[in-house]
C-alpha cells in the first residue's frame, strides 16, 4: 500500500476525477467492495463510503478494506460524517454535514494533510468553515432522493456564487447529479461532482463512471 499523501497531493487528486459514494441501502445487493472496484475501473478519482447501517467496528472493517483498495490504486478515500472511522482506517479525509463534528475540531483531530470535506449551500454557511475545509460540497444542486435531509434543490447558480466568495476552495457539486446534467456542473466552475445512484444503480457501474467522468471533464472552462 502506497504512503498516504500532502494535503496538495490529496486535492490534486480530488479535482482529477469523478467524486463517487458508496450507499448500501440504495443498492443492499452491491457491497462498498464492489461499487469501489467498479468506480475505479471507470476512473473515480475519489469513492467515499457512506455506511449507516452498520455498527462501528464492522464499518471500520470496511473502511479498512476500501482505503487499501483506493491506496493501492492511487485513488483518494472518504468517509462520510465519521472522523472516528476515518481516523481508525487510516482513510484521506471526512466529509462532515451540518449535524456532525465541527469542521474546526476535526481539523485539529486529523492534521493538517486531511482531505476535509463540509457540506454548505450558501455563503453564509461557508464563511465560518472556510479555514478548516478541505473543499466544499455544494448543493443539494439537483436535488436527490438519496439523501433525506439534503434539502431543496439550490441549482448551479448557487456554484459560481460560492465560486466566487471562495476561489482558494476546490467545489464539489452535490445532488441529484447524473448524465444528463453533470456537464452543468462543471460548467459552473465545480473541480469535482458527487454521484451516488447514478453509479450504484446503473446496470454497468464501469461504464457509468466512465461516461459521467468524460461528460464532467470535457465541460470544463
């Protein structure tokens, strides 16, 4: 397993690629393990595990399991809400909602070469944050039915105007994001889009990456 990497090296990696989340309750006969190899294979540059149903000690087993794949594969890994778990797999970074740990005490809790993640929709929420963030992911921007609390749809309008207030900030576009509509992300100024059921519920997941990698990468300005 390759040497975990700088906070530069992780975000270069981060901007390279599709952004692309585990969820095993949209899809229970797809295990992490399966989604992340598939994602790879199509060329995710980052897989972030989302895994709520599990208690503590088989999530970490999983995240283990995912982070030494990604590792081994020069791809970035997150995990969702837990810095616990990110902490004891060894894994790039977190990415953190409103609800879970402050930005800030995560930061002082990983380190400076952590990929840290937060979840805003307006400046508002953003300016508090800014200092410990790694990136922010923006949105609901399509809107999503695999994140309950994710809120209305805010549109990639709401990209170029965080765009705008935080331009030292890598974005990454999150919600309801697919291939008919990830090109407008990317136009928007976002260095990365987030995917779930695109991906994990796609017939071919190799082949979904790949397509929604090339349309996000060929609308860039």
């Amino acid at each position: 397993m390759s040497t975990p990497k700088s906070h530069a090296e992780r975000l270069a990696i981060l901007r390279s690629g599709l952004y692309v989340l585990t969820d095993g309750d949209l899809r229970p006969d797809r295990s992490a393990e399966e989604i992340t190899r598939a994602a790879i294979a199509g060329g995710a540059a980052t897989i972030q595990l989302r895994a709520k149903r599990y208690d503590t000690q088989t999530t970490i087993g999983i995240a283990k399991k995912l982070c030494r794949i990604c590792r081994d594969a020069g791809v970035l890994f997150i995990v969702n809400d837990r810095v616990d778990i990110a902490l004891a797999s060894d894994a790039d970074g977190v990415h953190l909602g409103p609800d879970d740990m402050l930005p800030a005490d995560a930061r002082r809790l990983m380190g400076p070469n952590a990929i840290i993640g937060v979840s805003v929709s307006t400046i508002e929420e953003a300016e508090p944050i800014s200092q410990y963030a790694s990136y922010l992911g923006v949105g609901a921007i399509f809107g999503t039915k695999t994140k309950l609390d994710a809120g209305d749809a805010v549109g990639t309008g709401r990209i170029k105007m965080i765009r705008s207030a935080f331009r030292n900030l890598p974005i990454v576009a999150i919600g309801g994001i697919n291939a008919a509509n990830i090109a407008e992300t990317s136009f928007a100024g976002a260095e990365a889009a987030a995917v779930v059921s695109a991906v994990i519920c796609a017939g071919n997941m190799i082949q979904a990456t790949q397509e929604l990698g090339t349309a996000f990468k060929n609308s860039r300005k």
